[in-house]
C-alpha cells in the first residue's frame, strides 16, 4: 500500500503564483497525497483560488479553518506550526505558495525517506533537496540553490554545526510525525521555521539531503526569505546589524531543550562563513 503523504501549505496574499504551484503539486507522478491549507488572514483573491481548488478536487485539498477568535496574521512560522499541530499523516511535506514543484518532487523525497526509515524505525526522519532559483517568471537564474548561496550540506547532522549555518529549505522538506514531538512549539517569530526544525532533528534523529532540486524556487520582490548572492558584501550587512542577529541566536540558543556550547557555536560559525567566503558559487544559467 502506497504511503499517504500531507502536504502542509501555508498562503498569505499569494494570489499572483498560487494556482502555478498548485497545478504543479497536481501534476505530481505520486498521486497518493492530501493538500492541507492554511491562509494567513489573505486581503487578495487567495481563498478564492483555494476554494476553486478544494471545487475542483474535493478530496485532495482542504482548507484548515483557526476558531474565530484566534484568527490572525501569524506569519509563516507559526503558520506552519499551526498546521503541524492538526496534521493526521504520517508523512509531511512543507509547500510555500509561489514555488513550482518538478513532478517528480514527491516520489524523488519519499523514495529516500523510506530507505531512511527502514534503517531508522521510530525515528524523527527529515529529508531536504537543493533548488533551481528562477526569477518570477520562471527563468532561470541558478542551476543550484546549494551552490550558489555556497551552502555546506555536510553539516546537516552536527546540532551546533547546523545551528551555526542553515542549510535546509523548508518548501524542500519531507519529515514524520515523530518529527513533530521535538520540532513545536516554535519559540518566536524571529526564529525561521526551517532553522528551528533543522537544529532539532539533527540533535534527535536523521537529517539527509538529496543533491539534486525538487523545486524552482522562485525569487520576487514579496519573499520572506530569499535567495541572496553570498560574498563580502553578503557578510558585511551581517556585521551591521548586530543587535539583530545576536537576537536572532540567542533566541534559538535559549530555546533549544539541550546545552549549546557557545564558544564551539561561535567558532563554527566563524570558520563556516569563512569557508563559504572562499568558495566558487555555482554559474548564473544564460538566457
């Protein structure tokens, strides 16, 4: 019996790319899987989209309601969270709302997830993937998300190493609901969904990545996070705003339910970074 997958889509005024990214989750090679929405308080035409979906495909999409009264902009973090918490699968997928899925994204993931899964029984279980970086209309811009941010993927299963130096996208994410236990609640709005997830399964179970994209990860004025070209100058706006990333890692440092030493935390990060200033980044594709 094939495994039922969730997959977990939180929208906000995503009216201009959602019905892209939607068309390309339907078209998925792997047709066992549930669409479940959340929808941070929208003002555009987003619910309507939705429900022209959940119209259309009744039993793959639906729309996860908060009670009236708590109702609000939460942001992507919490909004993610929340949909953790009312999940039923067992395997969960994160979707933001204007990438594009390759069709093969789903069955690529749950193929490595299995494996990992047979090897690790009852084990907090993540999977990630490298991107293509395309512009808003789909062009490309880099053939790898991993390489040109000159990302190091080896660190995905060293808690302090990862802390230092996120290498996993949400949006690319395949985890279990054992995942959950250790992952909520998320700590604050500052602290970055995907970040928080990474630091705590590595430290509690598997994190693995497969070296190929899964998305095109599209880049636009609108994103929370995007894709930003990683060199001196990259680091140097980190220098100028220091309250902001002392916040940022004490934040997750004082949340996490296990020990960090600061100094090793310190030195990787020093030593990471510099790594990564002197790495080549990937080519920009040609138009």
């Amino acid at each position: 019996m094939q495994e039922t997958v969730e997959i977990l889509l939180s929208t906000y005024n995503g009216e201009k790319y959602l019905a892209e990214q939607l068309d390309s989750i339907f078209a998925q090679t792997y047709g066992n899987f549930f669409i479940t929405v959340r929808d941070d308080h929208s003002s555009d035409g987003t619910l309507k989209i939705i429900q022209s979906y959940i119209d259309k495909y009744p039993a793959k999409i639906k729309l996860y309601k908060d009670p009236i009264w708590k109702v609000k902009n939460m942001g992507s973090t919490f909004s993610f969270g929340r949909l953790m918490q009312q999940a039923t699968a067992n395997v969960l997928m994160l979707c933001d709302q204007d990438d594009v899925w390759m069709e093969d994204k789903i069955a690529i993931t749950l193929n490595r997830f299995k494996s990992l899964e047979e090897e690790n029984p009852n084990t907090p279980i993540l999977v990630f993937s490298d991107m293509i970086e395309v512009d808003e209309n789909l062009k490309t811009l880099n053939l790898s998300f991993i390489k040109n941010q000159k990302l190091l993927p080896e660190v995905k299963n060293e808690p302090t190493k990862i802390l230092a130096m996120n290498v996993v996208a949400g949006c690319t994410t395949m985890f279990n609901r054992q995942c959950i236990d250790i992952i909520l609640p998320f700590p604050s709005k500052q602290v970055i969904h995907d970040h928080w997830m990474a630091i705590n399964v590595s430290k509690y179970g598997v994190v693995d990545f497969i070296n190929r994209p899964t998305l095109y990860y599209r880049q636009h004025a609108n994103n929370v996070v995007g894709a930003n070209e990683v060199g001196m100058k990259y680091f140097i706006s980190k220098l100028k705003s220091p309250l902001k990333q002392f916040g940022l890692y004490n934040d997750l440092i004082y949340n996490l339910d296990f020990k960090v030493n600061v100094f090793k935390f310190i030195y990787y990060k020093t030593a990471l970074n510099i790594k990564r200033l002197f790495m080549n980044s990937t080519r920009t594709a040609k138009s």
